[in-house]
C-alpha cells in the first residue's frame, strides 16, 4: 500500500541544529521574539496552542493575559506537550483563545487545510499568530542555492497568504516583515550588514527575511450572510412592505 504523506515536512535534526548555530538564525529568531513580546497586551484568553518552532530554535511566547499554553508536537519524538497530527488536531472545535503557526506552513503538505483546521478549533474573536519565512528578498534568492532548512520549504508570499485568511473569515489586524540583512552564518561578517536592518524597513519594508502575521477570527463570513426565505403570514402587495402580523385591537 502507497505511505500516506504526512501533515507536516519538518526539517532533519542535523539541518535544524545547522541553522539554530548561525548567525542569521540566532538574528532572526531574536527579532521575532521582540516583536512577539509588543503583542503581550494583544493577546489573552484561556488556552493558547503552539505548532511549531521545535526544530528551529523559536521557544514558546509567553504571554501574560494567557492562562494555559501548549505545545504540539507533530512528531513521534520530540518535546511537547500534545502528540497529534496537526490537519486532525484532537481539540474542541471553538476552544482556542490563540494559537501561534511558528514557520510551519512553508512545510506543509497542504497549508491551505491546516488553517482550515486551526480556523476550527479557534474561538470567534480568537487570534491567529503566524511567523513565516519571505519567498522574496534576500531569503527567497539564497532558496535557489541551498536544500537544506530553512531552504527546503516552501515558502509562501504574504499576499497569498492574506487571500487565504480572507477566505476563511479572519480579519487582518498586523503584518510586520523583518530581518534585512543576508543570511550568513558567520557572526563576523552578519555583524557587517546591521546597516541593512535600519534601512531596510524604510527603503524595502517588504523584502525581509520573515514576516509576523497577527489575524483575529471574526463572527462569521460576510459570504456566508444569505437572504431569509421564510414565508411571511401577513400579505404582502405587489412591491411593497410585509404587513405587521400581531394584530392590534383599538377601541374606542
């Protein structure tokens, strides 16, 4: 029988232990965490889920308005606190106050049907945390020569990445690219481009090495507002106004 593949790609040991030791990873991962750390007040609520991040260095934000926060883990080893296939997540549906995708889409098999997932077990008015990797700029150039993490994934524009938000309902609330210089492993040399981070977000905003997306579940789709057929028990005249059905008695 043909292997099913799996939900997620996650990077080897070897690759993720590579990339957590530069200079770029190390620049980046600090970046994200500042940032993660200005949305403290943003973010609260009873249950907050992590997918990702393991593999790439990035710990779990901690968040002071969030009661309880776990992480999945989609391997069968590995830390975490939840086992369990990230497109069949064992969670309640409408549950989840925040659940944060750290660089976990560019690895999936079918990105689209995770948010679809993640969107479910989401509260309406829950938020959704995203940290992804540019297809465009320095990074999305250094894919063409390297195979190894984060290289390997795909990477997905911002823009298709709104249009898929928007299909699902959530409503974007901010997007905030970083990380300008090129990815060098070496300290010494990275060190040399810190004038890139400064003009960058000016000159480029767009071309940074990841972008951090915060999203908020709304009600309900405007798609999904339809017309009521129900009949009316009053009569109804041609091009005009339903009547009142309660009747009202005058006396006098």
């Amino acid at each position: 029988m043909p292997q099913q593949k799996p939900d997620i790609y996650p990077p080897a040991s070897d690759e993720a232990a590579f990339w957590q030791g530069s200079a770029c990873a190390r620049d980046l991962i600090r970046q994200e965490n500042k940032l993660l750390q200005k949305l403290d007040e943003r973010l609260f609520g009873r249950f907050m889920l992590q997918l990702g991040g393991q593999q790439t260095g990035c710990p779990m934000p901690c968040f002071s308005g969030v009661r309880k926060q776990f992480v999945i883990q989609p391997q069968a080893q590995g830390t975490g606190d939840l086992r369990a296939l990230p497109r069949q997540l064992p969670i309640a549906s409408s549950s989840v106050n925040v659940f944060y995708l750290a660089h976990v889409l560019e690895f999936s098999d079918d990105p689209h049907a995770l948010l679809r997932e993640v969107d479910r077990t989401l509260i309406p008015g829950g938020r959704l945390l995203l940290s992804c990797f540019n297809p465009f700029g320095l990074y999305g150039l250094a894919r063409l020569l390297g195979r190894d993490y984060p290289w390997s994934g795909r990477f997905i524009g911002r823009h298709r990445l709104l249009d898929w938000l928007n299909l699902l309902g959530f409503q974007v609330e901010m997007i905030e690219h970083l990380g300008y210089k090129p990815p060098l492993s070496n300290q010494l040399l990275h060190d040399r481009f810190s004038l890139l981070e400064r003009l960058g977000p000016r000159l480029w905003p767009q071309m940074g090495a990841a972008f951090l997306v915060l999203a908020v579940k709304t009600e309900a789709p405007l798609s999904l507002l339809r017309p009521s057929w129900k009949k009316k028990r009053g009569f109804v005249p041609q091009g005009g106004i339903a009547e009142p059905t309660t009747r009202t008695d005058h006396h006098g």
